[in-house]
C-alpha cells in the first residue's frame, strides 16, 4: 500500500467516526444556533507520536473530554483516557508508549496528572502537579513539580512511579529549564520586587544572573524570554525585547557569559518560536504587530510552509503544532478570523499526502462568519492604540449597535486577530464588536506595558471610552446603543464604564469583574513575592485609590441596566465582590440581572454553564442592546 493511500483511508476511518458525534453544519442562509458557539470543541490539541505512528488528540466522549488516540497503520480510532469525575485538560506523549495526561476533579482548584499505558490500558496516577520539563531524549522519565510532602521539583519515572527530589521547595522560582541530558540549568525566580534569570554551568556549579528586572515597578515581566538549549548545551536560545517593542532571537554562550551576534531580528516583539521535536534547534520565529509574520531558519520547512500557505485560502495561518522526531509527519492547525480551527496532518513519507482530521466546531462554516479587522486609533494624551473591529452581517454604510469587548489580564494580556466564538456570537446577533488592546496590554513592547501601571479606572479606561468615540466618529455605532462587556479585568471595566461614564453605555455585562480594589492588590493565595509584589505595584496598594476607583463605592451612579455573573474563583469569590456590590445595587434600587453558578470552573469552563451564561447575555442584549430605545431603568 503506498503512502498517499494508507493515510487516506485512515483519515477516511476516522472521520467516519468523528461525524457520528458532532453537530451538523448550519446552513449558509441561517444564523447558527449558541450551541454551533459554545459546545464543546469536537477535536483539540493533536499530536503526533514520537514515532509518528499514532495521532492523539482531545475529543468528546459522552459529556467529558476523552484522550482518544488514532493508529496509523490500522485505521482504529479509540479513546485511551477519560475521567468520570473531572476534565481533562491537556496531555503529552511520553515516548510511543504512554500518555501523561492532567484532569481537573469537578469543583476543586488543583490539577490531577495521571499516565496511561497503551498496550495495557492501565493508569498510573502520578502524585505531582504538573510536568516542568518532558525530557524528550528520555523515554521514561519527566521533571515536575509537586507541592504535597515533601514539597519541590522532582524527576519522576512514569514507568515505575518513582521519584527523587532535586530541589527543595522554593516559594519565589516561578519556572524552570532543563538541558538535552535532563540537567536543570535555567530558572525564573523572584527576589522581593525584582523578577531574575539565572543560569548554571552545570549541576554543580552555583546560580548566576542573566538580567533582572522590576526593582518597584512590580512588574512580573522580563525583556528576555528563554526559548530552549542548544544541541550541545553550551548555549541557551533567549529572545530580547527592548523598550519600544524591537527584538532579536541569540544564542547566549553559557562559558563565555556572552549573547554574541543576533541569530534575527525585527521591529516588534517576537511573540512565538518553533523548536525541533528533540528541543535543540530553532526552527522558525513569528513577530508582528499580529504576531502572524515569520521568519523560517530551517530551509526544508520554509518550502513546506510555502506550500502549504498556497494551499490554504489566505484568510487563515497555518501552524504547525507538533510532529514526529524525524519531521515527515506533521500535525497541523488551519484557523482565520471567519475559520475555526481545523485540524490536519501532513504525511511527508513515500509520496506525501495532506488529510483532515477533523473540524472543532463543523456546525460553523466561513460564510456564517464575519472578518475580523484590524484598527487603531489614538487615545486623548496621544497614545497610539491598536485592536480589532467585528462588523455584523449588513453593516457597511449604517450605524449599528456596538459591544466594546475588552480583555481579562490585564497586564501583558493582548486580543489577537483569529476566530473567536465570543465575538462572532455577538456578530451573529447584529452587534459590532470591538476589542481594545489599551495600555498595559502585551505585545507592544515595555513602555506601552507600563504606561498601565496604577491605571485601574484612570487612563486604561479612558482608552476604552476613547475607542467608543473612535466607533461613533467613524460612522460605526449607534451612539444610543453601545454596551461594554468584559470578564475579569474586563468585567471590572465594564463595571467603571458604567458608573464613571454613565451616558455612553446603554447596558453593561460584568463577568466576574472585581467591585473592591482592595481585595486585588492583596490577593496572596500564589506564595511568590513577586506575585505579591505585581498585584500591589502595578495595580496600586494605597486606600486613597481604592476608595476612589473600585466600582462598590459608585453604584448610585450607574443609569443603565447591568448584567453580572459571579463563580467563587479564589481571585473573585461572591462573598467578597459580588455581596457588597448586590447590597448597593438593591439599596439604590437599580435594574439588574445575576447568573450564578458557584459549581463550575472560573470563566464558566463547563459546556453547560458556558450555554446557560451566554444564552442569558442573548437575551440581555435583545432586551437593551437591539432595540433603538433601551427600556427605561430606575434611576
């Protein structure tokens, strides 16, 4: 059987299979029901076996995610994992023989990693939080950390189920990196306010720094990121971003102490890179304002990724995800602003053959959808900000209602072009959406970062309130029908917007959005100084601010009617934020609406809560938003 006809009829098998269970595509002409929006993806995260026979991947199994795993050679599709009492929410191959897998148990707050065996199906729950290092050149251990007793990061053999320590706890390193052999050689520590890399010769030798930074800003945020160790392990591949958003990728010599010349460089931050299977080489860098320009640095892989760019409509990127260690096979993903994720795998053996493997939402398709857009605008003290745009069907020459979407973080967080289900719900429904990436965001370089500092309810909102006006001066919202909609960070915002800029919104959907300042900046549940030290810093820690800008103390100014959804998230728990505020919002009789469901995982994670929370924004917005006159409230 040659190449080309053994993976098709495979793909073939298995999409036979994948159809029984997903939601049939909606026709061009309807609008697609929530469920097409918010259901559980049909397939996520494929990877390829380090032999590259076998693809496993994430499906739905029943109301649970499943670690299914697809054969190669015979064709047999079968789910290998799957938890009764918890989701699984990630997984790795460990060598062509087991699967290390994490699940988080229904209402709690920490991950379960387990292994499962292939051949046997036995599984091995692994006493450990999650893996720091998959040590791809050993095919049967993996370095992790674990905060039970005793604490610290340990090398755990997957096969055997045993362990032995090789630091202690250490409450202030957030990360760590391994070399090739295994050898723990690079961490991300704090010291009070100053985030620190460090790197080490060897295993005996000391800790030295490689840069430091914050020193009072609080900023958990380093210019430099690290990117891998080289085939040798007398270098380490770190990206450097300066101030004003250039960066260039280098291969620090560890001996020398020294960075060398630039492997590449470009004007903007470089927001991703693609190691080799074994983690030795770069193979490629993406940058860009959109993070969507590349630069490949492995000749043989740019003329794939050319021909696959051609193959592919140009309203999409293509990634490559993963691949077997030899590099002939190859799982991709396919996603554009008006195409969902799909997923491929490209066979480079004998003949060479591209196969779907499946669609993650297929009840959507491109003609449904609406582009997505990039735009910018500048903020009232001169600040070039930039986001995206969302037109519903219909829209061009005529104003239309607006929901200003902007994003949780909020520090170092950023919107980025692609599909969202979100925003093209709300497009769906008629509505324009437009995402803000206000200062503070990512993605911009240090400056435009830090120009957020201490701007909770001040400058960051007023480039939310800037963007609004932006919409009406072009023509594009109806200024009587703007909502502001948002889920942590963004739920705070949607919170300010509606009390310190009460006549621009008609409405205002607050998803988990913190009503006390005060709470925020002494969130202490992580251990590490520096993370004590950002939530202080960079958001304030002075009770003049919080008395002044959190959203609690302002309800009486609030004219509009508001939308608020609550969980008990240890960083936003209904006793502390949403009681006060509910007590103020009754005391001046305002007009609101609450969704609780203290059960499910923070952001509404569950697919049935995730329905039950968006069908209640439906409804909401077709009460306020559709109509050209918003009901009165109580003022």
């Amino acid at each position: 059987m040659s190449s080309k006809r053994f993976v098709f009829d495979v793909i073939v098998i298995f999409l036979f299979i994948a159809r029984s269970f997903a939601a049939p595509p909606a026709s061009d002409a309807t609008q697609p029901p929530l469920e097409a929006f918010f259901s559980r993806a049909q397939i996520m995260s494929p990877a390829v076996s380090p032999d590259g026979m076998h693809v496993a991947f994430l499906a739905p199994v029943a109301d649970r995610y499943a670690v299914v795993v697809l054969d190669l050679a015979t064709g047999k599709v079968a789910p290998v994992s799957r938890a009764a009492d918890g989701e699984i929410s990630g997984f790795l191959w460990k060598g062509n023989e087991r699967i290390l897998f994490y699940v988080w148990p229904d209402n709690k707050d920490y991950v379960v990693t387990m292994v499962v065996e292939l051949k046997t199906g036995s599984v091995l729950t692994v006493g450990f939080d999650y893996v720091v290092d998959s040590l791809p050149r050993d095919p049967t251990h993996v370095i992790m950390v674990g905060s039970g007793d005793p604490p610290g990061l340990f090398l755990v053999n997957l096969v055997r189920g045993q362990w032995g320590r090789i630091f202690g706890w250490d409450h202030d390193t957030s990360s760590w990196e391994a070399d090739g052999e295994g050898n723990v050689r690079f961490r991300v520590r704090y010291d009070k306010d100053q985030l620190i890399l460090e790197i080490r010769a060897d295993n005996s030798s000391g800790w030295k720094p490689l840069s430091r930074s914050g020193g009072g800003s609080g900023l958990a945020y380093s210019p430099i990121r690290y990117c891998g160790f080289s085939t040798d392990n007398r270098g380490v591949f770190l990206a450097r971003e300066e101030p004003d958003g250039r960066s260039a990728l280098y291969l620090y010599n560890i001996p020398g102490a020294n960075w060398g010349e630039p492997i590449f460089q470009c004007e903007s931050p470089i927001t991703a890179v693609r190691l080799s299977p074994r983690r030795d080489r770069i193979e490629a860098v993406w940058y860009g304002p959109d993070g969507r320009a590349e630069k490949w640095l492995d000749p043989r892989l740019e003329q794939i990724a050319a021909k696959l760019r051609a193959t592919f409509p140009a309203d999409c990127d293509v990634s490559f995800l993963n691949s077997n260690d030899d590099e002939n096979v190859f799982a991709l993903e396919v996603e554009g602003d008006v195409r969902p994720p799909a997923y491929y795998l490209l066979d480079q053996r004998g003949r060479g053959q591209l196969v779907e493997l499946g669609k993650a939402y297929p009840a959507l398709n491109a003609e449904q959808l609406q582009p997505m857009r990039p735009i910018s605008y500048q903020a009232r003290d001169g600040l070039l900000i930039r986001g995206y745009l969302t037109l519903p069907r219909g829209a061009e020459g005529r104003r239309v209602p607006l929901v200003l979407f902007p994003h949780d973080g909020p520090y170092g967080v950023r919107d980025f072009w692609g599909f969202r289900s979100v925003v093209q719900f709300l497009a769906s429904r008629g509505y324009a959406v437009l995402e803000p990436n206000y200062r503070g965001s990512g993605g911009y370089g240090e400056t435009f970062l830090m120009a957020g500092r201490h701007e909770w309810g001040r400058k960051m909102q007023d480039d939310l309130t800037d963007a609004v006006h932006w919409a009406i001066d072009q023509g594009i919202a109806d200024p009587k029908r703007v909502c502001i909609f948002g889920s942590g960070y963004g739920g705070y915002a949607a919170l300010a917007g509606a009390e310190f800029t009460p006549d621009l919104y008609c409405c205002a959907i607050n998803d988990d959005g913190p009503s006390d300042l005060s709470l925020v900046s002494s969130w202490q549940w992580e251990l590490a100084e520096g993370t004590k030290s950002y939530f202080k810093e960079m958001v304030g820690n002075d009770r003049e601010f919080f008395d002044s800008y959190s959203p609690k103390n302002f309800v009486e100014r609030i004219k509009i009617p508001t939308l608020h959804a609550y969980t008990d998230d240890k960083r936003s728990p209904i006793n502390q934020q949403w009681s006060p505020l509910e007590r103020q919002l009754k005391n001046h009789k305002k007009t609101y609406e609450f969704i609780n469901d203290v059960s499910k995982q923070h952001r509404f994670g569950d697919e049935v809560t995730r329905i039950n929370f968006y069908r209640h924004v439906e409804g909401f917005l077709e009460k306020y938003l559709a109509t050209d006159r918003p009901p009165p409230v109580t003022p």
